[in-house]
C-alpha cells in the first residue's frame, strides 16, 4: 500500500525517469551525446510500467493468463522446458517451482500450487534417477553435488509439508542431504547459502550453522557499503550472480543465523548497488525485492528527511519528491561563503539515506589538482615513445619536447563498486594531434568499451566498469612549437553524477 501511494503521487512528474536523463547540468555531457539515449528511454519507460502492477483488476488478469500459461507449457511429468516445445529443464523447473514458494513464503497464499506440487513430483524422479546412476557407476561416495542439486534442495523445501518425500525417493534424498553435509565446502557462496537453507528445513540444525559461520567469515564489512563478498563477481554461470547471491545471505543469515545486524548490512549493500546501475535483470530484480520485503526493518514505514545543515544553518527542503524523499538546494557563486564549508548531514531514524554536495567553479587549467574524494578515482600520465636498440621505450615526460615526438597518453581508473553507463573524458594536449581518429568498440583487460575522438578530446563510454583498477592508453603526435596545457582527464558516473573525479592539469613545453 505505501508502494501504490507513492507510484499514485510520481504520476505526471519526473520521479520515473530514469536517473541518466536526470540532473544534466550536474554531468559532463548531455544524454544525447552519449551511446545510451536508448536505454534511458526503455528505462524510464520500465519505470512508468511499474505503476501499471497496482491496478488490481488488470493484475489479476495478467497473474491468472501467467498461471494459465505455465499450465499448459508443464509436460504431464511436471517439467518445465526453457522454450515451449522444448526439451524439459530441470533448472527451469526449479525457478518456476522455487518462485511460487516464495510467494507464498511471502505471504501471498490465494495462489493454486497445483503446477508447483506436480512439479514438485517430476523433480523428486529426476533426482532419483541420477541417484541410481551414480549406485550403477559404482562411486557413490565421490563428491557429486552440484549447484543444481543445492537448488533443488532449496526449492524443495517449500513444499516439504504439502508434499512429504516418498518412500521410494526417500533414499536417493537421503544421499543428497549427505552430500550437502559432506561436500558444501566445494560449492559457490549462492549455493551455499542454498544447502544451509534447504538442510535446516530438512531438520538438519547442525551443518547449516557451520556453513554460515564459513560464509560470514569470508565476508567484508564497510560502513558505507555494507556487508559483501569479494570472491562474488558477475559471471555467465547463474550460481555466482551477485545480486541474487546477496539475496540468499539476507534470507540465510536471517532464517539460520538470527543475525539481525548482518541482515541488515545485507540489504545495505543491495541498495548500494542500485545506486550506480541497474540490478541488471529481471531475475535479479525479482531476487533482490524477495530478500528486502522478506526480512529486516520496514524501511518503507520511514517518513522523516535527512536534515542538513551549512554553517549550522538548516536547510528547509522544499519540493520534496515523495518516496525517495528527494529534494535539492542551490547556491549562486555570490550567495557562498568559505564557512558553508562545514556541512552537517543527521538522519533521525533508522534505514538507508545518501546525499552529495557539488561546488562548480572556474580555474586556471594548470593550477588544477587532482581530485579523490569518490570511490572513482583517475590519474593521468604523459609518456614519450623513443626507438631505442631495443625497440620502443616508453619515457615519463620530464622536460622540453620536439615537434614530431609521439606522446602515449596513460589514464589509470580506479573503482571500488560495480557501475554502469560510465563516462571517461580525457583532454587531448593542445599542440598535438591524435594517431588513431577512428571511434569504434574496444576490449582491454575484460572490459568492453566505446572509444570516440572528437576536437579537442577523447571520450570512453563504459556501460559496463565492475570494480577493479584499469589502465587505458592512446597516442598523439607532436605538431607545433610552445607551451600548452596537457589538460586533465574526468571520469562521471551518468547513472550517479555524484560518483566523479578528475586527474591534475599538466603542461607540456614544445621547443
């Protein structure tokens, strides 16, 4: 209900746009000069469709053609196939059946679990089979589990009340919960989230207190992000998804451990994560939303705004948007005094809240420095290339260059999150002029990217920078005499324009 009030409110305003087509004179470039015009349009579009879920006549019809469809595409042994007509899934099989016990773990309980409790029947044969196979091989005592099997345990414990285990399949489940105890060490931090999960309620209390004493062990803790795992990065394979993986720790640390403060650092990071980029998918999405209704404090039921002060002064907000809370305050150059300098930011609840400051100002390019106060952060450095016995040598510039000299441009980044749609400027040397003027896709060091000369710069669009450090380069040529500005290089978040930075301003001297 205070999710629809919101949406109610949003309609007709700029709440649902999407945050790349926001805040444009706080970014380094216009929406339109950038590869994502498209995206923010399907985004704020995305957004705008939200609202649409509220009406109950309309939902009810959708969720009553969803359910008639699965029906009908459910072979008579209770499998799924991934594209109608298909071969059967069992992974397939195991979201469908998973997410319906979820709803209902949920609390959403005038749901037909038929198709789930049918499912629930061609799962159990499928993993009696593989049993059997193994008992036909002759190794049983080998390590098979998989992050399949811990899925199904997990899924599978949804439904242990409405559909027991039996007697036939008792065996080949009994073989799979000792493999979980015995092998859980081997698997990924998502699927050991799901063993702890499906052998507690399998009534296993022992093991799953191990497993996430082991998870929380090898977990970080940061004041501002949260609680995460560092050996958690995207990948193809869906077992090591990171948001879907924080989704199963929220769940786990609640349900097994009790451990409110980690549930809570949990969700802090999920939204962290929201702030510079999308979730990604709809699967993530749907994962992450699961996890922060599911467990945790009712941040919805917040209603007071984060108070800031300037030179003790307190800002009184105006045009709040409601929801977010959103609201905004500026200053002319005239209005600003040195004393504003001291910002008083206090939250008189409990939950989650963010703000930035941005001062905008004039300065001489060679009295600029550079800039580290965000977690992306940028440095350049100005190389002459020189033929040497063996071969190119690459020289930091110390002194005078000549006109025809080949310069090597170096920008390192450096990012502590994962952030989409990633804007990289950097000022080419007045004098000089580029080797390379061909704009086009690049991949360096795992990472995809658009690279575009224009007059006076180069532009790199990243829409996708997971956290990490990066080393870019590109050469110019020398073309006149005299004493120039070498220019700073800026990196933006487009998605959060409060993520920036910006390199020193260099000289060069051409004799």
């Amino acid at each position: 209900p205070r999710i629809r009030q919101v949406f109610e409110l949003w309609k007709g305003t700029d709440a649902l746009e999407s945050p790349l087509e926001k805040d444009e004179d706080l970014k380094g470039l216009l929406l339109q000069e950038t590869p994502w015009v498209g995206q923010a349009q399907s985004e704020s579009q995305a957004r705008r469709n939200v609202g649409i879920l509220f009406d109950k006549n309309r939902l009810d019809q959708e969720i009553g053609r969803c359910m008639f469809k699965l029906g009908q595409t459910q072979y008579p042994d209770g499998l799924w196939p991934w594209i109608e007509g298909g071969l059967r899934s069992e992974y397939i099989t195991l979201v469908i059946t998973t997410g319906l016990g979820r709803l209902r773990h949920l609390g959403v309980h005038d749901l037909d679990m038929t198709i789930a409790l049918k499912a629930i029947d061609g799962l159990d044969a499928w993993v009696d089979r593989w049993y059997r196979y193994i008992l036909d091989q002759g190794n049983p005592s080998d390590n098979h589990l998989t992050p399949i099997i811990a899925l199904y345990l997990y899924g599978r414990s949804f439904f242990l009340a409405d559909r027991p285990i039996a007697d036939a399949y008792k065996p080949a489940i009994g073989y799979w919960l000792d493999q979980a105890r015995r092998y859980w060490v081997s698997l990924w931090r998502q699927s050991q989230a799901h063993i702890a999960l499906g052998l507690r309620r399998f009534g296993d209390l022992d093991t799953p207190q191990k497993i996430m004493a082991s998870i929380k062990e090898f977990s970080v803790t940061d004041e501002e992000l949260g609680m995460f795992w560092r050996d958690t990065e995207r990948s193809w394979y869906w077992y090591r998804t990171p948001i879907e993986t924080q989704a199963m720790m929220i769940e786990a640390f609640d349900e097994i451990s009790n451990d409110w403060q980690a549930v809570e650092d949990c969700r802090v990071w999920l939204l962290k994560e929201k702030q510079t980029q999308d979730w990604g998918t709809t699967s993530a999405s749907a994962d992450a939303i699961y996890a922060l209704l599911l467990r945790g404090q009712d941040w919805l039921s917040s209603t007071s705004l984060l108070e800031v002060a300037l030179a003790d002064q307190w800002i009184s907000p105006d045009q709040v948007e409601a929801g977010t809370g959103f609201y905004e305050r500026r200053f002319a150059a005239t209005d600003i005094r040195p004393e504003m300098g001291h910002i008083t930011v206090r939250k008189a609840d409990d939950g989650v809240s963010w703000a930035s400051v941005h001062w905008q100002y004039l300065e001489d390019m060679s009295k600029v420095a550079p800039y580290q106060g965000t977690p992306l952060r940028i440095s350049k450095a100005l190389y002459v290339k020189k033929a040497t016995e063996k071969g190119q040598v690459l020289y930091p510039v110390t002194g005078p260059l000549a006109v025809g000299d080949e310069l090597v441009v170096r920008i390192e980044v450096r990012v502590d999150r994962d952030m989409e749609y990633v804007h990289l400027k950097d000022q080419r040397p007045a004098g000089c002029e580029p080797v390379n003027v061909l704009s086009g896709h690049r991949f360096q060091d795992g990472l995809w990217y658009y690279q575009t000369t224009q007059d006076a710069a180069t532009h790199l669009f990243f829409e996708n920078l997971p956290k990490g450090s990066y080393v870019f380069e590109y050469t110019v040529r020398v073309q006149h005499r005299g004493r120039y500005q070498a220019g700073i290089a800026t990196i933006q978040s487009i998605y959060a324009p409060e993520f920036n930075s910006h390199s020193e301003g260099l000289t060069l001297e051409v004799q």
